[in-house]
C-alpha cells in the first residue's frame, strides 16, 4: 500500500512539475510563433487564458496530494477530505468557466486552420472539467452520508 500511495504521489508531483517546465519554456516559444500566423490580440488572449487556467489545475492536484496524504492516514473519511474534495470541485468550475470563454478562440483557430480538431479539443476540455465537477459533487455527497 504505501509503494502505491508513494507512486500516486510522485506522478501528482511530476504532473505538477511538467506543467510548470510547459508553462515557463514551452508556452512562450508557441506564442511567438502564433503571432507570426495569426492576429496578435487573439494569441495573447488565448494563452493568457491557457496560463489562467494553469492556476486551478496546479490547485486541484494539491488538493489530491492532500487526499492521498489522507489516505495514507487512514482517515478518508473526514472533513478535511470533503473540504478537498470541495476545492476540486470549484477548481474545475474555475477552470470550465475560462474554457467557456475562450471557446470562441478555439472555434476561430479552427475555421482559419480548416482544423476541426481544435473545436473539438475545445469542447472535450470543457465537458471534461463538467464531468469533473460532477464527479467531485458525487463524491462529496457520499463521503458526507459515511460520515
């Protein structure tokens, strides 16, 4: 059990780690090459979105670093794991909310690209943040019927 939450632990914080190394050197070089190729004001409102929507995800994955520390505990069900569980929660309607407004800089990419696939990857990371939401509304309820 404990190579397990070890494991679960490590590749949360290597997850972390990954985003921050995109966020700092990967991001930058994109948008100098999108302002070659497309109108300035949309490349920079699209990866100003993109960095906002790092926040809520860099939170929520230390909001499963707490629960995995809970689970190494032994003590799932508490109110500090709904209290985490709660702050996913809005995490992903935080992170659902700047993707609803920065679908229409998807849908343009797209129809300037001729590239559906970018107004799909729009809609699957707004459905996947819905599902999320859903999930973590679940799973609180649950824990708040154990408890």
């Amino acid at each position: 059990m404990k190579f397990k939450i070890l494991y679960l632990k490590s590749f949360i914080i290597g997850i972390i780690i990954f985003t921050l190394i995109i966020s700092i050197f990967v991001i930058p070089s994109l948008i100098k090459e999108g302002i070659a190729f497309y109108s300035k004001n949309i490349i920079i409102s699209f990866f100003v979105g993109i960095y906002l929507s790092i926040i809520p995800f860099l939170y929520s994955n230390i909001q499963v670093i707490k629960i995995i520390n809970n689970i190494s505990k032994n003590i799932l069900f508490s109110e500090d794991t709904i209290k985490s569980l709660n702050k996913i929660k809005k995490s992903s309607f935080v992170f659902c909310v700047i993707y609803i407004f920065l679908f229409p800089i998807f849908y343009y990419l797209g129809e300037i690209d001729d590239a559906p696939g970018m107004i799909l990857l729009g809609f699957i990371i707004i459905l996947s943040s819905i599902f999320i939401y859903i999930l973590m509304s679940v799973l609180i309820d649950e824990l708040k019927n154990k408890l």
